[in-house]
C-alpha cells in the first residue's frame, strides 16, 4: 500500500466540525476496510437546515437519521433504486451535516474491488481509475449499501476505518460547485466541492443528481450527492455528485 507514514486512526474531534471545513481536509486521508484501501481525492459538503442540496433540509427522518450524528459515522442512502453513496457525517449530534465521498484513489485490494464492480471475469482489462472515480463507483468497490450506514468510521468495531497516513491534503486544491444539482436548486452555487487537482481517479461529472430538497414538495430531504455514469433528468433533478 502506498503510503507515507504510519497509519492511524483520526479522532473524532477532527470531524466534529462544519462540513465545508472538514471536506478539504479529508483530501489524502484514507478509506480502509479489510485487505482494500483507498485514499480520499474527491468530496463534496453538505450541512443541514441552512442547505438546500441537504438531505437534512426539511429535517430528521428515519432515512436521514445517520446525518445527525454522532460526528465519525458512516451515513449511505440509496438513490434512483439502484445506487448507493457513503458520506462522513460531520458537526456535533443533534446538527446535521455530511461530506460526500466522491472519489478515491485505490491502494490496495484492487482485484477485490475490481471483482464487486466487474464480476469475477471483466469482459475487458480494467484500470485503477476505473475503481472508485466515483461516489455510486466507490460504494460499489467498498460493498457499501443500506446495511453500512451508522457504520463507525473511529472505532475498529465494523471493520471500515477512516485513517490518516501523514498525507497532507493539497495546499491550493481545485474548488467547485458541487455536481448535479437542479437548476432551480437555491444552493448550486455554493463552492462545496474540493478534489486533487490532476488526480486521474477524479469523477468526470457526469451521474446522479442530490435531489434539491428546496424546489421538490413532498420529497425525502435531498442532499448528500450520488452518482453513477450518465445524466438523467427526473421532476426537476438534474443529475450529479
């Protein structure tokens, strides 16, 4: 595995905070779970009330719960029946607010994520970056889906750890608005993306949109993004993240 130093274990105070303080600085952290790792290059930020692109816009609901901490924990949504997305909830309990995992840079256990997004016989030779370059794409890799969410990311307990091996995040990283979010959404302006700039394992934008929770009557709060390959319109969602 390539890293630089020592592995260890982030604390949860390194999380308990707002969202779009803590996305930049899990860039070059580390995603584990069993014999696969991976490191962060791209993530998106999402707070609670204050955001409309937030699943937590409208409130508490038994989908979003995971959101409202404790800070540390690993909350995955499922999107458009057929994908999932894992993000790193973030701030005090009782306050909602999440990062996406956009994106990793696979380290090891690469034939074993290859194997979850290919099947055991690939019709054609796949490349690293084909991995995890993307948040439906990474869960996928990582077999995360309903059953991880609340998962503890601090504690050893679930076996999926978020560590830190001395990798600093990038001192100028590329800043973005986050990906996919409808047009009538009054939160897609917010600069809340961050990535490793020339990072080949980058999403390409395309995929799934976060549901504007603002614009959509009647819908489960939207907010943190998913995304697989290819946009798709539905009821006013552009597709994203």
């Amino acid at each position: 595995m390539d890293v630089t130093g020592s592995l260890k274990r982030l604390p949860r105070s390194f999380v308990a905070a707002d969202p779009i303080e803590v996305a930049p600085q899990l860039l070059g952290k580390l995603l584990r779970r069993g014999s696969m790792s991976a490191r962060i290059v791209e993530v998106e930020a999402y707070r609670g009330s204050t955001d409309a692109a937030s699943h937590a816009f409208r409130g508490r609901t038994e989908r979003n719960a995971t959101m409202f901490g404790p800070p540390g924990h690993l909350y995955v949504y499922f999107t458009y029946g057929m994908h999932y997305c894992a993000n790193v909830v973030c701030w005090p309990s009782g306050e909602a607010g999440a990062v996406l995992l956009r994106a990793l840079a696979p380290l090891s256990g690469l034939e074993e994520m290859a194997a979850r997004r290919f099947g055991a016989r690939p019709a054609h030779r796949w490349r690293p970056e084909d991995l995890c370059s993307g948040p439906a794409k990474l869960c996928q890799a990582f077999a995360l889906d309903r059953s991880a969410d609340g998962f503890d990311l601090i504690d050893e307990k679930e076996g999926l750890d978020l560590l830190d091996d001395g990798t600093p995040p990038p001192e100028k990283p590329a800043v973005g608005v986050r990906i996919g979010l409808a047009k009538t959404c009054t939160a897609r302006e917010e600069p809340w993306r961050w990535w490793v700039p020339g990072d080949a394992n980058v999403s390409k934008g395309g995929g799934l949109a976060s549901i504007c929770a603002a614009a959509i009557p009647g819908e489960i709060p939207g907010g943190a993004v998913s995304a697989t390959a290819g946009p798709r319109r539905v009821s006013g969602r552009s597709p994203g993240a």
